[in-house]
C-alpha cells in the first residue's frame, strides 16, 4: 500500500494532464501578463468596478501573498488577490481578478453548484486527510468494512472536485462576459483573457481526473482483498 506501483500506473493520466495543464496556465499567464489592458485599470480596480457594477459594495477587496494565490471567500464576503493580480495592470491581472469577482456574484445570486461546494469543503478535507489513515488501518488490521469506510470518506473528495468543475467554468464564463460589458476589456482583448482563464479550467480537470483515479484504485485494491 505505501509503494505500490499500480498507484502510480493509475494515477499516470492524472499527473501527465497536471503536469500539462500547469504549464499551459504558466505560458498563458506570463504571456498575457505581459499585455497590458486597453483599460489601464488594475486587477483590484477592475474587480471594484466589477463588483459595483452587480450592486456588490458589501465584498471586500484584500491583498493576499503568493503567486496565483486569488480566491473568494463566501464566508467573509472578501475576494483576496495575489501582488501581481492586485496591482498588475495586464489582461492576465484583469482576467483571474475578473473569474474571483464571478465567485461573488455566484454567491450573491444563490448559484447552486457554489452552494454545495461550499457545503461540502470541510468534508472534503476531512475525507482528503483522513481516507488514507483509515483504508491503510483496515489493511493492517484486516477489517474490510473499515477499508470501505476510509473509501468512503475519500469519495467526499471526489464529489466536492465534481461539484467544483461546474462552479469554476461558470466563474470564468461569467468573467468574460462582464469584463466586456463594462468595457474594461476589447472584444480584441478577449481571447487572451480566455487562454488564461481556460489553462486554469484544465487545473480543475487534473485535479477531478486524479481523485476519480485514486478512488478507482481504492476499490481495485479493496475488491482484489476481499477475494484473497
């Protein structure tokens, strides 16, 4: 269970499409960073605009350290950036600020699939940190039914990555969509943004396609102790 080599054969796919995906995010990020937008606003200044613009005054705008570190916070109603998309002028800057903005207005608007993902985050994690303790405990002590409790667990995982493909697609959707219709970025501008926002869409493809596969494992290796 600790170095087996059908783990890696399983989750193979998993690590090539991240592999690929990071660096498609990275050469569409630096090239787009490197352009600025016909706006001249900055990513905060475009995600207030934004924000006003879907009568959002109540979400703060914070910075936050780390590179691509940009999220939303639904609970704190705070949608932090990272330096170079808070202070950064480019269409990259305005593209990722634009995708948090669209959590925000997905959060306002009761959007479904957020709703759950946001329920659904402290499962995860538990099911993420705690699937490994238990399925590892019900090989060592023999006890199937705690395997398929640890698999369990894990699958919390894997429903919350499912959730999230749908909630990060429609964040960027969305972003696209109102960065044009407040004119903070040319119809020409757009497809740069896009190649930003959908490198950043594989990312959340890697990470399902690698849940799904760890999950596969598991029942593999639980199925094939059952019939010892």
């Amino acid at each position: 269970m600790f170095f087996d080599p059908l783990y890696f054969l399983f989750l193979l796919p998993g690590i090539l499409l991240a592999a690929w995906a990071q660096m498609r995010v990275m050469s569409a990020y630096h090239e787009a960073s490197r352009i600025p937008a016909s706006s001249g606003l900055s990513g905060a200044e475009a995600a207030a605009v934004l924000l006003q613009s879907a009568g959002l005054n109540q979400v703060r705008i914070e910075g936050t350290p780390g590179l691509l570190s940009d999220h939303y916070s639904p609970t704190e109603k705070t949608l932090r950036l990272s330096p170079e998309v808070f202070e950064g002028r480019s269409l990259a800057a305005l593209g990722i600020a634009a995708h948090e903005a669209g959590h925000a207005f997905q959060d306002a608007q009761g959007y479904a699939p957020l709703v759950v993902r946001n329920f659904l985050v402290p499962l995860a994690s538990f099911g993420s940190s705690a699937a490994w303790i238990i399925i590892v405990l019900g090989f060592v002590l023999h006890l199937a039914g705690l395997i398929y409790i640890g698999i369990a667990a894990f699958s919390l995982t894997v429903l919350f990555q499912l959730v999230n493909l749908p909630v990060e697609f429609d964040a960027s959707r969305r972003a696209r969509q109102q960065l044009l219709a407040t004119g903070l970025i040319h119809p020409s501008e757009e497809a740069v943004v896009a190649r930003v926002l959908n490198a950043a869409a594989l990312t959340y493809v890697a990470a399902t396609l690698t849940a799904i596969l760890t999950l596969l494992y598991f029942l593999v290796r639980a199925a094939e102790y059952q019939r010892r």
